[in-house]
C-alpha cells in the first residue's frame, strides 16, 4: 500500500499535466522565505497551475507595481509593512494573504489587513498541500456559485442572555461565517456578531449557531430577515470583482 508521503509525491509530479494554458496563470509572492520552505511551497501551487516567484528584497515595493494574485509572508516584524503596500496598492489591494508561522492569535495584530489563512511551520507538505487546494479557486478566480472566502479577523459575539465571546473567523460567505473559539457554545444558540475587513467598516449582524465540531469551530448563520447582511453581500461582490 503507498504510503500517505508517496500519495503526495505522486499527485505534485501529476503538475507537469496541467494543460499550458493553466500553468501560471496565477502568480504568488514568496517574500522571505527559507529555501525549504520554498521548494515545498512551490510544488504544491504548482500543482494547480499557479506560479511562484521569489522575493528577498524590495518586496514592498515590488507589490506597489507587479500584479500578483497572492502572496506568502512570514509573520514577522516587517510583515505589516508589506501587507500595508499590498492592500493599499491598486492592483494588490484584494490579493490573497497566506500568513507563514505564528499562531491564529498572534495573526490577530494584522488582522486589519485580511489575512486569508495561515501556513504553520514547521511546514509540512501534505498540510501545505491541503491549504493549497482548499484555497486555490480563490486564487484562480474560479468562484462557485455560493463562494466562501477564508479570512482571519476576531469577531465579538453576544448571545440573548448578553453573554460575550471572541471568536477568530475561518471562512465568510453572503450567508454565514465558520469560526473558532475557545469558548464553548451551543448549537442553536442565537447571537448578535460583530467584525471589521479592510474596507468594510465594523459590522453587527445577527445569526444563529447553525453547527460546532469538537476542535472548537463552529458556524453562524445569519439571519436572512436582518438587513444588515446586505453590505456583507456586497463587500463580497466586491471582493470578487477586483
């Protein structure tokens, strides 16, 4: 029986098949990153036809004039600043963020810029490839009907007994969220949420505890008859449209 690694192996030399009109027609900036992680990165984007390219120095700079439909950042101390020449550059502004490093939490401090999701270290290629695959049509712009865009922000949750929690989002669709908490909360529950995203300015809506698992993520649905959900809609469509 092949084993898991072997598995992976054998998918990423499957790249080489992606039809020329494909490959490459996205582009993701590696900006400071260590060679391994490079090499592993790489192949995984790879995989769906996205290119990579390496950056080591000027990277601000460079994502103030080059198009790139995402990038890959260590979390460190001058990650704000090249998030800040990324979102407020015309053509980077809605590029997708993967954060490299660092915990959900730790990735609050830049949560005003919209991290999309977070690759741990040490990197591992199955859970790299996972990331990947689970975020790639988002990259692509490749959209299904009912798009769910991953982005890292702290939402402020109160129930209808006033009990208040902190949550860190997973995923955001015109219809619900998908988070995690450390705090325990019931299926069914109904809440009042709270959230900012790059441009969209604080936002309270209200929804219902739709699921949870036991790693603590659970889901909101929000509640169709608040208006309010509107403008998530549109910053959605926004997004996409960029």
């Amino acid at each position: 029986m092949a084993t898991p690694t072997r598995l992976i192996d054998k998918a990423l030399a499957s790249a080489a098949a992606v039809p020329s009109s494909r490959r490459n027609s996205a582009r993701v900036a590696l900006i400071n990153v260590k060679d391994s992680a490079r090499i592993v990165l790489s192949e995984c984007f790879r995989q769906f036809g996205i290119g990579t390219v390496l950056m080591t120095e000027c990277a601000a700079d460079r994502l103030k004039k080059e198009k790139f439909e995402a990038c890959v950042l260590r979390l460190d101390e001058i990650a704000e600043v090249i998030m800040e020449s990324a979102r407020t550059s015309r053509s980077n502004s809605r590029m997708v963020i993967y954060g490299l490093g660092g915990s959900a939490q730790e990735a609050m401090r830049f949560s005003k810029y919209g991290i999309n999701a977070i690759f741990n270290e040490p990197l591992e290629r199955p859970a790299a490839l996972k990331l990947v695959r689970a975020t790639q049509t988002l990259v692509l712009h490749e959209f299904r009907r009912y798009v769910r865009i991953p982005v890292m922000t702290e939402i402020a949750l109160t129930t209808i007994e006033n009990r208040r929690l902190t949550a860190t989002s997973h995923e955001l669709s015109a219809g619900g969220m998908s988070m995690r908490s450390e705090e325990d909360i019931s299926t069914g529950t109904a809440v009042e949420i709270s959230f900012a995203l790059l441009t969209l300015p604080r936002i309270w809506v209200r929804g219902t505890v739709s699921w949870r698992k036991p790693d603590k993520t659970f889901g909101v649905r929000f509640d169709p008859q608040d208006e309010r959900r509107a403008r998530i809609k549109e910053w959605i469509e926004a997004y996409l449209e960029n």
